[in-house]
C-alpha cells in the first residue's frame, strides 16, 4: 500500500486530503508543521509527500529538500514530491535543485489529485511524465 505524507498547517485541509486519500486506499501519515513532516518522513518513509503551503515557499523547498534527502538516504527510493499552493514556485537555489516532482496550483480536483498521485507511483510511468497543473 502507497504510504502518503500530507504536510498542511491547516487542519480543516488536512483532514480533506485525508478522506480523499483514505477512500481511494492510500495510507495517509499528517504533519501540521515541518517539524512534525521531518519526524513522519524519519520513520514512516513515505512514497510520496503532499506539500500544501506549510511554511512560505522559500521554507518548503528547503523543507522537501530535506524530507527527500531523509527518505532517499534511509531507504535507498526517491519519493513522490508533490507541491500544492496558489502560486507555482521558482527554483531559488544556488544548485538549482528543484525539489518537486509535480507543482498544482488550487483549487484541486479530488479525482485529478487521485489521478495524478496513481499515474505519477505507477512503475510503468516516468516521474517526469507531464501533467497539467489543475487537471484536464
């Protein structure tokens, strides 16, 4: 079963993604803050992260960065990174490190949210398969 990290600072949110996610059989691991996020990703290794908004833009790249770094060195498989917000974001690194597999930009679809975390953790697509960013 895909193991699914959803990282909100609202919990309103959190608990949507969560229905969502649960009804289609995902398991759902939350975070409200990036501290609670960096200890899920510690010991849960999630195969894919939801990343909506959690700290400002500049925080989250660094934060999925870092859970990325955390789940790749403890288990060897590069997670699903999808980012959610109102705005797409730059890369504003130094090495040019772009931290997400997927950007979509809200409001969100919940059959177009399903869609794209089952296309994007299916073994017969490539990660960097392009999606649209809010749905067909």
């Amino acid at each position: 079963m895909v193991k699914v990290l959803v990282a909100d600072a609202k919990e309103g949110s959190i608990e949507l993604y969560r229905n969502i996610l649960k009804s289609a059989g995902y398991t759902v691991l939350a975070a409200s803050t990036s501290t609670e996020a960096t200890h899920l990703a510690s010991f849960e290794k999630p195969d894919a992260i939801i990343l909506n908004e959690l700290d400002g833009i500049n925080e989250d790249h660094a934060l999925a960065k870092g859970l990325r770094r955390i789940i790749e060195e403890g288990t060897g498989k590069n997670p699903l990174i999808i980012r959610v917000g109102t705005t797409k974001s730059t890369m504003i690194d130094d090495d040019w490190y772009y931290p997400y597999d997927l950007e979509l930009q809200k409001p969100i679809k919940p059959s177009w949210l399903l869609h794209c975390l089952s296309r994007l953790t299916s073994p017969q697509v490539p990660v960097n398969h392009p999606l649209p960013l809010n749905g067909p």
